[in-house]
C-alpha cells in the first residue's frame, strides 16, 4: 500500500489527516485541521504538491484519539507491562526504536512532552506520525502485527495505565497550578463545569497523599475554587477536602479491606497480577502483603477464596452459599409497585421491590432533570426521598420553579444536599430513593461493590442511581459490572436515552432491551420526545 493510499484509508476512518515532511514538522498550517477534516481531494494534491508527504494523524477530539508515544525501551516496557491482556491495541513501531500506542480521546488529558519519562501524550493540539510513513534515514513507522487502525479499532484506555497517566498529569498540574497561583487554570481546561468535583477532589487526594499540611491543602484549594469556572461554593469545598484527606489516610490503612472487597467482586478465577493492577500496587512490601491477605481470605470455614491447584498465584473465589425460601408463604410480597417513569418507561416493565435502578449519563445531558420529573411522578403514592451531592436548596428552587411551583408543599417528597457516601446508611428501605449522583474518584471497581450494599439495604422500596458515564458507551463509572447489578439501566447521551437493559417486562413478548428515545429538554427539567420509542 502506497503512502497516499494509506492517507486516503486513514480518511476514511474518520480520521484528521495532515501532510508532515521528514523532519516531523507539518507542511501546511493545520489548525484548521484541529477542528475539521481534510477532504480525500486536498490529501491528493498535498501528496502531489508535497512528493508523497509523511503521513500525520490529528490527535484529540477530532479524531477521537489519545496516543501514548514511548521514546525507550524502558517506556515501552512499563507500558507493556500495564496494558490489558484481553484486548488488543492500535500499535506501530517508529524508525528510532520507539511505538505508539493508540486510544480513543479522553478529554482533560493535556498534550504533553515527558509526562513520564520518556513517555508523552498525543491528544488535543497534537499530531503522530502514521504508517507507512519513512524518517530522513529512510527508515519505516510499521504496524506491529499488523494491528492497524484498519483492523483494530483504538480501545477505551482504563485501569493500571489509565491510572499512571492520570495520577502523571495530576503531578504535572500540581506543580503547574502551583507555581502560577491558578492563573492558567481557565487556559488548560481544568475545573470547568462538569468537572469541578472531580478536580478538586484529585487535587486535594494528591496534596493528602504527599503529606502536604491540612492548611496548606485548604489554602491551595481555596485558590482554585475561586478559580474554578463557575467558582465553587466554599461550603462544600470544605466537605470535598475533608473527605479527600480521609480518603488518602484509610487508603493507606486498608488494604486488607481494600482487597476483601476487591475479591467479593469476582467470579471465577484470578490471580495475583489482577490484583496489582486494580489497586494500583507496585512496590515489594505490597506485593508481599497481598500474598499474607490472600493466605488468611483462603482460611477457616468462612474462606472466600481457595488456591487453584498447578497454577501458582491463581485462586478462584467459593460459591457455595445459597438462601433457602419458604415458597409455601407469600404473604411478605408486596406485588408490582405503583411507579411512574418520564417517557412511560412504566409501559415496558414492572417496578418491583428491592429493585436497583441506574441511569448513567454524560455531563449535562439531563440525569438530574431526569429524576426529578421521576420524583414528581411518584409523590403521590410514595415517600420519595432525594439525596444530591451538588445541587443546594436555591438550584433546587430554580431548576423546579417552571414545573413544579409546589415543590416545599408536597409533603411526600423529602430533599437531600451534601452526600457524597454511605448511601446504604442513608437511604429508606421502604420508600423510593433517588441518589443524584454516586461518584469515585479512584478506585472505580469499587462502585458495583458500593451499588450492591445499596441494593441490600432495601426492603420494599426501590433506589434510582445516576452514575456519570464517558462519550460512546453505555456504561456509566464502575463499569460493566454496575450494568449487572440494574433490573433497569439507562444511558443518557446528548437527546437521546436508551434502555440499556431492562427486567420484569410488562408484557413477555414486547422486549423494552436496545430501545431508545429522542428528546428535547426545555425550561431545565421539561423533556418533550421528538419521535416514540424504536430498537437503537
């Protein structure tokens, strides 16, 4: 395949092409090419213009692409090291010794030169150079194993690398916001809205987690709120540093817990790198720990694990428990429950009790306007109770004045601010609850295990959870294993929500599964559909 045919396949792939001469610099100012891409006709005549340019990849959001450029040996190992077993991934093999991983874009990740050493990042405001492109010295950036971008789509990046890079760049903006006193903080992207919670908390865990005083965490994240577009209110701040404190000390205090509760999440078998990986464990004293925790879980007659026999550091987890029912007495069931839905959702399935419900969606798609009209439906045959982690009294008035003026008169409905955890602790397990909405900042295997307690803690009442979910996927934080735990999942992208899963169908033959809906959302909470429902 020749260069330009490869420019040409590349285009077709969505992707913002761009000629680069052999010194790696662009041949035409590109931009422009940041925020829309070259037609098949402008690549050929660069390619006739420029005698078979290199090829370069706009990277970012325009091409949906995050690349991970290693320069060493070194960098390739410990990337190498990091990356899923089970997945394969975009990679190429530059004219120096170097590869390219390839990822689909993140947004908030900066194009960085050594933000590990000898490891930068290629996202917005950046380029990579592509295959079959030629260096100086005539040598050639080849895929390896011919995993092209043509055979292999680039992966979501998660888990133990997603986690490196991110706690990097955590580092980086330290020491940036630092030394500037938070007046770039606009210009770089940081604490927009959307994002606010999750900054200050990576902040604050980072500055906890590196011994910094508790006043001059206080201090440091004063600036940034104010900083913060729009600013962030000085009450809760104080909430988001203590928590991140405490986060940082049990942390590093419990990681006997930490891998108990890590365990209870499996089925089947694992083994020890699995384990390294999730927690993030990497140095000598942890590893060994690990080894001693997991020799007292495969203990005594309550042992959750057992060691698998010829596979050294593999064990599988026991499931040998089971809870007998007495199907001779049905007078403890409760029966369908009388819940409404917006869009009617209540016409596909059946609300029954001690059911877990989760909507997962992007920033500022409607989850919050969502349940809401969910909790003005049900106030009239039900104890409804919301516990918000953002929204306050005065947006609570102003995001419900247009469609529910009596709000502070509906003595049925019972409205929550600042809560942040223990959700099993705080929810009625009689009543319909609404948790807007269930955040981590780390550690995000930990969320199924923190949906499942929440789920355990009902009785008759039921839970609606709103989890915030990345662009072009269904599943929310926490990931596929949060889907497994719904008996009704929903995702929320921009106009459009789906039924990811449903159970209890109203009627056996009509499956509510991969339906969707478009809609328009007017006045804050008011959503009026655009077409009915139809299979996505």
């Amino acid at each position: 395949m020749t260069t330009l045919q490869a420019a040409l396949k590349y285009a077709d792939l969505n992707l913002s092409i761009i000629p680069v001469g052999n010194d790696k610099k662009p041949l035409v100012p590109w931009g422009i090419y940041q925020k829309r891409k070259a037609t098949q006709d402008e690549i050929k005549k660069w390619f006739e213009q420029f005698n078979n340019p290199n090829i370069g990849i706009v990277t970012g959001e325009i091409s949906n692409l995050l690349v991970i450029d290693c320069d060493s040996q070194e960098a390739i190992d410990q990337i190498e090291e990091m990356l899923p077993e089970n997945i394969e991934i975009p990679a190429s093999s530059t004219p120096r010794g170097g590869r390219h991983y390839y990822f689909q874009h993140i947004e908030g990740f900066p194009n960085k030169a050594n933000l590990l050493k000898s490891i930068d990042i290629r996202t917005s405001g950046g380029f990579i150079i592509a295959p079959p492109s030629v260096n100086g010295n005539g040598k050639i950036y080849t895929w390896i194993n011919n995993n092209g971008l043509s055979e292999v789509p680039a992966p979501i990046l998660h888990g133990s690398l997603l986690n490196l890079l991110k706690n990097a760049n955590i580092k980086d903006k330290n020491t940036y916001i630092l030394d500037h006193i938070a007046n770039d903080v606009p210009r770089i992207g940081l604490f927009q809205k959307g994002r606010r919670d999750e900054d200050l908390f990576h902040f604050a865990h980072q500055l906890a987690k590196s011994k910094t005083s508790q006043q001059e965490i206080r201090e440091v994240l004063e600036i940034l709120a104010k900083n913060c577009n729009p600013p962030f209110p000085e009450k809760e701040l104080y909430i988001k540093i203590e928590s991140a404190i405490k986060y940082s000390a049990d942390k590093q205090r419990n990681l006997a817990s930490e891998i108990r509760e890590w365990v209870c999440l499996q089925e089947g078998t694992f083994c020890l790198r699995n384990i390294y990986d999730a927690l993030q464990l990497s140095t000598r004293d942890e590893k060994k720990n690990v080894s001693i925790i997991l020799k007292r879980l495969s203990e005594g007659d309550n042992k959750l694990i057992i060691k698998t026999v010829g596979v050294a550091g593999s064990y599988k987890t026991v499931t040998n428990t089971a809870k007998v029912i007495d199907l001779s007495d049905r007078s403890d069931l409760k029966g369908e429950l009388p819940i409404s839905f917006p869009f009617g959702i209540e016409n596909y399935i059946k609300a029954m009790p001690g059911c877990v419900y989760i909507i997962a969606g992007e920033t500022d798609t409607g989850k919050s306007a969502f349940l809401m009209n969910f909790a003005k439906r049900n106030t009239g045959f039900n104890n409804v109770h919301y516990f918000s982690s953002e929204m306050g009294k005065q947006e609570l008035f102003d995001r419900t004045d247009h469609f529910w003026p009596n709000i502070g008169d509906d003595k049925n409905f019972t409205f929550y601010e600042d809560c942040y955890e223990d959700f099993d602790q705080l929810i009625k397990p009689d009543d319909v609850n609404i948790i807007d909405y269930l955040e981590l900042f780390d550690n995000f295997y930990l969320m199924a295990s923190i949906i499942d307690k929440i789920g355990r803690a009902l009785r008759n009442g039921i839970v609606f959870i709103a989890l915030q979910k990345p662009k072009n996927r269904d599943e929310g934080t926490g990931g596929e294993r949060t889907k497994n735990l719904a008996r009704l999942y929903l995702a929320l992208s921009p106009g459009v929500l789906k039924i990811v899963k449903a159970k209890n169908w109203r009627d056996a033959k009509i499956n509510p599964n991969g339906l969707s809906i478009p809609f328009k959302l007017a006045e804050g909470c008011k959503f009026y559909n655009t077409d009915p429902w139809k299979k996505a």
